[in-house]
C-alpha cells in the first residue's frame, strides 16, 4: 500500500503541474481567453473515466491475465458488479437497506476472489450480472438500482460544490491579484481539517496535525508574497486596477472553504471508510473511486449545460451569452493544448480521489500544495525564471508542514 500510495502522489504531482503549465501557456502565449469552456470540458470529460477503465481492466484480463477464461464481456460484468457491490456496502453503511435479492451469479470462475472480498454471500451480486443479456441493458439496470442511484445523489450534490467552488476561482482573478487568489484558494487544506473533525468519525483534534497544515498555508503565503510586488514597479498600479479586492479576496475564500467542504463530503459519503470495507484492497477502492469521478462527470455535464441554455435563451444578446463556449474563434493549437490540460486533469483528480479514499482527505488536500514547489522548480529549470530566497524559504517550510502530517496519518498510509 505504501507503494501504491507513493505512486498515486508522485503521479498527480506531475500531472497536476502539467495542467498547470499546459493552462498558463494557453492563456498567456496563445491569449486563450474561455476560462468557462475548460472548467466545461474539464469536468464534463469525467464522465468517460470509468468506463475507460473497466474496457482496459476487462480487456487485460481477458488477452494478458487470463486469455483463456471466459468471454470478455462476463469481465466486464464483473467490473460493474464491483461497483454495485461497494454501492451497496455504502448505502448500508449510511442507515438503509438494500432488499436486493441474488438472482443470478457471475461466473464461479471469475467471482469466487471477489465474494471472499465481501465477506462470502452477505452482500448480493445484482441481477444484471447474466451472460445472455446485452451489456447495455445490463448498464441500464446497474444505474437503476437503489445503490446506484443513491450514489448518484451524492455525487451529484458533490458536482454543485465543485462547480461553484471552480467558478469561485475564475470569478475572483478579475477581482483581486492573482497571487491573492492563489494564497488563499491554498488555504483549502485548514478548512478540510475543521469539517473532518467534525464529520468524520476516525478524525480528531491533534496539535501536530493543525500546526502541520497552517505550516504548509504560512509557507504558500511565503511562496506567493515574496514573488509579488516587491520585485515591480507598479505595484500601485497594480493595486489600483483592482478595485473590488475585499470582494474577490471574500469570494475565493467561500470558495476554499467549499474545496475543503467537498474533500471531507466525498470521504463520508461516497467512500468506503467503515471497518465493514477492511477486505476491500487498494485497487478495489481506486477502482470505485474512478466510478464515482463519473458519476461527477455526468452531474457535472447536467449541470454546466442546463447553465448555458439558460443563458444562452434568457441573456442571448449579453457579453456572458458570447464568451460561453464560443468554439467558433479557438485554433487548432488551442485545441491541443486544451486536450492535453483536459487529461491531465484527468489523471491528476482520480489520483486525487484515491489517494483521499485510502488515506486522508486533509493529508491530500496538503499534498497537493506541494505542486507549487515543483511549478517554481519546473518553471526555473525550463523558462529560467528564478527562485527568491522567499520563495526557497517558503517551499522548506511547505514540504516540512507536509512531513508532519505525513507522520500523523502513516497509520492510514500503511495499514492494509
């Protein structure tokens, strides 16, 4: 697991500062100017992951693994039983009951590992699960079931958090300084603490723990303020330009606090977190993660459409009606670097969404503040851009904050 966990940080590590420098590129080389159709296709495109991911397990198995066992789709059943199974295991756990009855079983050959994973025949293998029928109809009864749909509320609900807390973000580097912005946005991490005290039953209040995750803020304060307007000339100027800062300052801050929100929402309601799921391994987990980003997706899409049709018939002629996604004006080249900003997101949030199913929501809410020392090293080595001693400074205290709450969760990092 420590492997695994090592892997999954070091992988949205690049991945995000890949988004990061693929976004800033875009913006300030090819002057792309559409912030709402990346936050629309970036979260939109979670809807593919899942099912990218069962065709690639299914197909492994069935050409690598195992190429003489079964059909290929009786694989891909079995993917989605997995994730109604775990569907089931939460919606239990969160005081329901599930009446679902075993009307049919996988196949013994592939299915005998995963019932010893739920504890033998305790938790039902849902109906669709029959090798004469048609893997859509299969999928149409898989997203019907209670589970399934009870799961889908809460991430929809999920969805609205994250959209709002995006839109919070674009929103703000109009009215403020960007390095504002970026520094209190970083802040999301203290917040997420505060909820998981208070939302999670296997999180409590620890010194270390809350002076590791203000040490990793005070440090990105370091890293953004000691890169501002000391070094230019115009910082009234600059400030001046900015009328409405206390507002923007205020809105970003309502968004961080919303990111913080939504880490600790997804571990209570959309993670297998009770001692129930101790025989669910790593992969099963990151498994289901990738299932729920989907289900994301797919509210993510409801929602951001819905949101432009309804600008698009009731503010047709306003300046917001023309820059929502305007395709009409974007290059080819745009159109590459957007794809490649779009999958690295990709990656980088069902790392993100694993990491936080199998350890902490604060302790990879901290970890993703340690892209900003790989940006300052990523953007000195390539577009030789300095570093500051403040901004060294503040990278040593970052990476000690994030030592510290290491130390506090290894327990959840190495356990089984």
């Amino acid at each position: 697991k420590i492997i695994f966990v090592s892997f999954l940080f070091l992988v949205s590590l690049i991945t995000f500062v890949s988004q990061t420098e693929l976004v800033s590129y875009s913006y300030n080389s090819l002057n792309f100017n559409q912030p709402f159709l990346l936050l629309y296709l970036t979260h939109c495109a979670w809807i593919i992951f899942w099912f990218l991911q069962t065709i690639l397990i299914s197909t492994y198995k069935k050409f690598v693994n195992n190429p003489n066992n079964d059909s290929l789709k009786s694989f891909i059943l079995n993917e989605i039983n997995l994730a109604y199974q775990i569907s089931n295991l939460i919606y239990n756990y969160n005081g329901n009951e599930e009446n679902t009855t075993n009307n049919s079983n996988v196949n013994d050959n592939d299915n005998d590992n995963d019932n010893d994973d739920f504890g033998g025949n305790n938790y039902m293998n849902i109906k669709i699960a029959t090798k004469t029928s048609s893997i859509l109809s299969n999928l149409v009864v898989f997203f019907k079931s209670t589970p399934i749909l009870y799961m889908s509320f809460y991430s929809f609900i999920l969805s609205i958090i994250l959209n709002i807390a995006a839109s919070t973000w674009y929103i703000s580097m109009n009215l403020t300084t960007s390095n504002n912005v970026t520094a209190i946005y970083n802040s999301s991490p203290f917040f997420a603490y505060i909820f998981a005290i208070f939302l999670l039953k296997n999180e409590f209040f620890s010194i270390l723990k809350v002076s590791s995750v203000l040490m990793a803020i005070f440090g990105i304060f370091i890293v953004i303020y000691s890169t501002n307007d000391n070094k230019d000339s115009d910082t009234t100027s600059t400030y001046a330009n900015k009328p409405h800062q206390l507002i923007g300052n205020l809105l970003i801050l309502f968004g961080s606090i919303l990111y913080g929100y939504y880490d600790v929402f997804y571990k209570k309601y959309l993670c297998p977190t009770s001692d129930n799921y101790n025989s669910l391994n790593s992969m099963k987990k990151a498994n289901f993660s990738n299932f729920i980003m989907t289900l994301i997706g797919f509210a993510s899409f409801i929602i951001l459409t819905l949101f432009v049709l309804v600008v698009k018939i009731f503010f047709y002629n306003s300046h917001l009606s023309s820059i929502l996604l305007n395709l009409s004006i974007i290059s080819s080249k745009e159109w590459l670097f957007i794809s490649l900003s779009v999958s690295s997101n990709l990656i980088f949030c069902s790392a993100s969404l694993i990491l936080m199913s199998i350890t902490s929501p604060v302790l990879t809410a901290v970890s993703s503040i340690l892209t900003i020392i790989f940006v300052g090293i990523i953007e000195w080595i390539f577009f030789k851009i300095g570093l500051s001693f403040g901004q060294i400074l503040g990278d040593i205290v970052v990476l000690l904050g994030f030592i510290g709450l290491t130390i506090t969760y290894w327990n959840d990092i190495s356990s089984d």
